[in-house]
C-alpha cells in the first residue's frame, strides 16, 4: 500500500484493472483511510482504523478521501455524527431507503385508480375464470369515469357518480338502444370493490374501501332491480322448437336438446370432449364449470340416442363434440335458434328482454319442469350445478302445489 501526499490517506494499484486518466492509462487506485477511533463508547481506548473509501472508476480521489476522513476525525472529536465509513454509508443508506420510502408514499397516495385496476386485472388473469368479465366490465365501463381519479379520492360521491353514469350508459352488445342492465352496473360495482380490496392486500392502499363506506351510508346502492329471467318454455313450445331447428341444423338440434334435457350452460356444451361422456353409466362429466365445481348430469333416452349416433365416427378422447365449421371450440350457438324462434313467433309481442326466449332459456326451462314436477330445490340446486341455494330459490314459486296440499294436509288433521 502506497502513500499519498496527505496524512492518513494511503491506496493501492490494481494488477487487474486499468484506468485512463487525462490521455494515459495506468494502474487504477483504490484508496483507504487509516485513523485512530475508541474502541467502544464505553472504552476511550484508540486503535488504529482502515477503511476502504473505494476506487477511482467510482469517482474517488486522494482528494476526496482526505476530505472523508477529515469529517471522521472531527465528529470523533465532537461525539456526533457518522465516526466511520461504516457509519456514515449505514447512514447514507437510511436515508436513501427513507426518501424512497415518502417517494413511494406520495407515488401511493397520487396512484390513479387505473394503475390499481391494471395490477388486479392482470392478477386476475392467473387467479380468475372470469377475468375477461372484469376486464370489459373495466375498460369499457369503469375506467372512462373514474380510471383517472388518484385511488385517494375516490368517495362517496364519485361513486354514485359512476353508478348515475353508467345508468345511462348504452350496452355493448345487441341494440344500441339498450341502456346497461341492473346487474351489469351492480357487477361493476362490485368489481371497484374487489380492486380496492385487491390493493389493501397488497398493501397499496390504506384507507376503508369506499364502496364499502359507501354502502354503509346507502344500504341500496349496490341491491339491484330484480331481473332474473322468469319465462320458461311449455312442452309444446318446446316441440315446435326443436323440430324447426332440427329440420335446419342436427348440431344445433342437439345442442338445444342437451341442454334442455340436463340444464348444462352453453358454455359447457361447447367445452365437451369425448372423454367427458360416460355411455355405460349414463352420465356427462362437467369439468371446469362455471362455479368451480365439477358435477355430474344423467342423459335420457334421447341423448343417449344422440351421442351413440355421434361416436359412429371416430374420437379421441380429447376431441370436442361439438365444433363450429372451421373445427374449433364453438363461440356462440348458430344463429339457426334464433331465426327459428323469430319463424314460430315466440318472441312477438315481447317488450321486457328479460322475458325474451334465448339459448339461455333452454336451462331455465330444465329447471322449471323439474320444480312443476315436484322436485326439491336442494335437488334442483345439484342438478344445475348452482353454488348457493339462493339462486335456486327463483324456482320456488313453480310448486305452489306442495305448499297448498301441505296446508290441506294441516287442516285436514284439525
């Protein structure tokens, strides 16, 4: 180790590193500090010190190493401040993490609701079947009111600011004429909800969620208009139905037909493969259904037909059972049910959407011939593959039947 021209400050040359310093390479330095320093706050007892200040590639110079350990030796003498580079960088350190610390505070507390959003919708998309909902939901309806708005001043009033707006809001989907439904501008909502819920988890926000402050001051705000669809088909609309449709397209036939006969979504249908239909024990298996619940449906005679008819041609297990023309997953039913319902007229005269007949109705009608025909709503709950027995309760007005010979029943015994 070499000295310089300054006391105390000494360094050595690398015999790997090189550096270029006004126009000449050489050796690179790299410069220590020695000084004398107590050996503990309870002994004043000095030992001699060194300490690595660093290389002159990081800016350090004799110069600047003097001026180091000139501040050590004086706050020794005065008992304050940083008494070795350990210290002082210990000290560097605390501050850099507390200026990052208010930076990231103030980041927080400025954080536009937008930049919370996109972190949930893209954990979403790993965590959630129905991540693709919350993200329309957000970017076509949420994001445009309040996707700008700093997460802190979200309130009270911006929120039922959004819930006016999206009020008068025109639906995506079918006629522009339509505004947003109820449960569209409820699931909305909920979604702002689980985001600010999302982001107290993780710690990027500290408040109380205000859709729930909300709530708390308006038990209404996010109950919405009842609009569960109530109209199911009779047997002979059914039959009328389906042979239309049969004498246009056998895949749509049997589509309809499945669905009608064991309550499965569209959804599900088109996700069947194969393997998923068990001939032998008369059972479809759903797998990855909407509520995360696998379950099973009982084929009748006629499906049995069906599939039987179907597996003529060769499957893997696999394959899917029903494809659209080009061989892939089916998008949507075809649009031969509709043209068909439009043929018979079941919709004429139809003004509420909720009472329109639609491939979703086919379900619904599984379910309401099942509660006509007596069947408890824990057994209809099963078989629809319904996660709470509230939204199997919508079947309960169908069986009057039981509740008037259970009060016959009663008074015949008095």
């Amino acid at each position: 180790m070499k000295k310089t021209k300054y006391p105390g400050v000494k360094y050595y040359e690398s015999i790997t590193r090189n550096i270029r310093i006004k126009g000449k390479t050489r050796r690179e330095r790299c410069f220590y500090v020695l000084y004398k320093a107590p050996i503990s706050p309870a002994n004043s007892k000095k030992k001699l010190t060194k300490e690595k200040v660093g290389w002159e590639s990081e800016s350090i110079t004799a110069e600047s190493a003097r001026d180091i350990r000139g501040q050590i030796l004086a706050n020794i003498r005065l008992g304050d401040g940083f008494q070795s580079l350990r210290e002082k960088r210990e000290i560097d350190q605390a501050q850099r993490d507390a200026a990052r610390i208010e930076k990231e505070i103030e980041e927080r507390e400025n954080m536009p609701f937008n930049v919370l959003a996109t972190k949930y919708i893209n954990w979403a998309k790993d965590n959630k079947k129905s991540w693709k909902d919350d993200n329309s939901r957000y970017q076509y309806h949420v994001k445009p009111v309040i996707g700008h708005i700093p997460i802190n001043n979200i309130s009270l009033l911006v929120l039922e600011r959004l819930k006016k707006k999206l009020r008068h809001k025109k639906a995506l989907k079918g006629k522009r004429t339509n505004l947003l439904s109820e449960a569209t501008i409820k699931h909305c909502l909920v979604l702002v909800r689980q985001i600010f819920n999302r982001g107290r988890q993780w710690g990027l926000f500290d408040g109380e969620n205000p859709v729930r402050e909300t709530i708390n001051a308006d038990k209404n705000f996010l109950k919405a208009k009842d609009n569960k669809r109530l109209r199911f088909l009779t047997a002979g609309e059914a039959r009328k139905l389906l042979n239309e449709i049969q004498a246009i397209s056998s895949q749509t036939y049997n589509i309809c037909l499945l669905s009608l006969h064991t309550g499965m979504r569209m959804g599900e249908i088109f996700k069947l493969m194969r393997q998923d239909v068990d001939l032998n024990n008369e059972l479809i298996h759903i797998r990855d259904p909407k509520n995360n619940e696998s379950r099973q449906v009982f084929l009748t005679p006629p499906l049995i037909k069906i599939f039987k008819s179907i597996f003529s041609n060769r499957f893997n297990k696999t394959d899917l059972i029903f494809k659209d023309r080009r061989g892939k997953k089916i998008a949507q039913l075809s649009d031969t049910f509709n043209r068909s319902v439009k043929k018979l007229g079941l919709n004429d005269g139809v003004a509420d959407a909720q009472n329109k007949l639609v491939p979703h109705t086919l379900r619904h009608t599984f379910a309401s011939w099942l509660a006509q025909q007596g069947e408890t709503l824990l057994t209809i709950k099963e078989l629809m593959g319904h996660k709470d027995i509230a939204m199997t309760m919508r079947y309960a007005h169908l069986i009057p039947d039981q509740k008037r010979k259970a009060v016959l029943k009663m008074a015949s015994v008095s």
